[in-house]
C-alpha cells in the first residue's frame, strides 16, 4: 500500500510517499512543495495543485493528513485551511481515499504515546524509516508522521482482520 | 465587464454573474451550487470545483469575494476556507484576477453604509438588479452583494481614471 502523508501549507507543503509492504514500512520520498511568496494566495494553491497531483501521480492509494483544530493565528489558519481544500480536491481528483488523524492519534501511533515532542516524534520517525539523520523540515517530517500513523493502523487493521478469520 | 461574485461554502456556495456596461449593472444569474452531503468534504470539493468552473467558464472577468475572518464555530470556518481554497484555485486555473473586500466595504459599497443590516442590503440589491423580490437564500444574495460592491468600485476607478485624463 502507498500511502501519500501530507501537512497542508500555502508557502510550504510536507509531504511523504510511504510504502507499507508485509507490515514492513519504507520512505520513497518525502520533502516540501514550495510556491513563490510573490504570487497571490490564488495562484500559490494553483501551483501547490500543480505539484500535488505529481506527488499523487506516483500511484499513491490513500491521502493521509492531520486533522485541523484551530486556536493559534487565525490567519495562518485560513492560508492552511485554504491549502488544505485544495489538498483535498487532488485526492478526490484522483478517487483517493482520505484518512485523518488528531494530533494525538499521530503521537501514539508513531511515538506510542499522545502527548510526545516533536523532538520524540522526529527520532523515531528516523529509526522507523532507517533515515540517516532527523527528517527535516518540520513540514516535511510531519507528513513522514502522519504516513506512518496511518501505515500503523492499517497494519493492525490488517493484523486484525487476519486473526478474525483464523479457525479457532 | 463580466464580475463573478462567490460566497464560498461547502454545503451551499452562493454566486452571482454581474455585467458591468458603460457604468450600468446588469445580473445575469445568481443562484447556490449544493453538494450533497452524504459525500466526504474531498468529494465535495470536487463537486464544487466542478460547478464552480462551469460557472467561471461563462466568460468571468474577476473573481469578487469577501475577505474571510474567523471568530465564530471553528469547525465551519474550516470549511469554508477549505471551500474558499477551490474557489480561489479555480479563479487561478482559468487566470481570472480576484479580488477581496471585507464585510463592512461590502456594505458601505452596497448600502453606502459599512454596519447595515442584512436586510438592509438585501433591499438595496434588489433596487440595484430591479428584482421583482429580495435575493434569496442568504449565500446567493451575499455573493450578489460583493460583486456589486466590485462593479461599484470598478465604476468609481473608472470615473477617476476618466477624470485624471481630462484636460485641465
């Protein structure tokens, strides 16, 4: 299963392509998408739109991505939540399936506890995936936790399903 | 001029098609595109980028819509900038300029007052469009509002650029 992690931005986008094989995990790739702070906020998401359907196009099978509360910078959240419907078209674009995750939900599946830093998250994202060094930047290490999460619940999912259908 | 006024939304996202002609209004359509809501949000930005480009695709000229702020439920603010990021990239896909007012300049545009009453504009929309009854629902009459607030400031520009040129 591909599974396509994204942490919706207008200036910067993270994303991670995730490959969940025999319950084992594997990074593809992963990193930001960008778009020139000189364009206005509609022709930004026009090339954000641009650089997700190549990211999709690599044959990703589910769109995972966080769940957005708001309660800092109303502005920001507007630039985020305007990112985020257009995340949210390319996956549907594509017939993609969505899958989201509370902050928390993210911590416990990666770190196996809802109230890690981000510190925690980054090394084990980093011994999950084998990564040389902390994935970096935060964008682009918050999609890799993301993809992971959901990489985890499907492989219990999976888990799960198999030891329902054993002969007992 | 061909003036495309949107009131975002996920549910119901109202829109209004001004003409604007040697200084006169003229409304050639004004109505709400739905999206069912038995669909997920993706696929509901999906059918409303859909609706939205046949709308656009009638020869739009500028994209008039309102400036969004958040201080109420969190939860539909989420979906209506969400919403307004398909609104905005289908602006950027067809590279129709938009442009932004924020609610009092709506008003003070409209009624000539920036604190009127909904109704209030309702009514001055009416006179405006000669409509036989108050614009109606709510989202559509917003959306004809904005863009009559940028008919009457493409107007004013007008009239000044005009007058600059006159010779003194």
């Amino acid at each position: 299963m591909l599974i396509c992690g994204i942490d919706p931005g207008i200036g910067r986008c993270g994303y991670a392509l995730v490959e969940l094989t025999d319950g084992n995990v594997k990074v593809l790739s992963y990193g930001c998408l960008e778009t020139p702070s000189l364009l206005s906020t509609a022709e930004r998401l026009y090339v954000l739109h641009q650089r997700l359907q190549e990211v999709l196009a690599c044959g990703a099978e589910v769109l995972a991505l966080e769940a957005l509360f708001f309660n800092k910078n109303a502005r920001t959240a507007v630039n985020v939540a305007q990112a985020r419907g257009v995340v949210l078209l390319a996956a549907a674009e594509r017939g993609i399936p969505v899958a989201e995750y509370t902050p928390p939900e993210v911590k416990q599946a990666v770190v196996g506890y809802g109230r890690a830093e981000k510190r925690q998250v980054q090394e084990m994202l980093r011994r999950s995936f084998g990564l040389p060094d902390l994935p970096k930047p935060d964008d682009a290490a918050d999609a890799l936790a993301v993809a992971l999460c959901h990489a985890q619940v499907a492989r219990f999912t999976e888990r799960t399903r198999q030891g329902g259908e054993k002969p007992v």
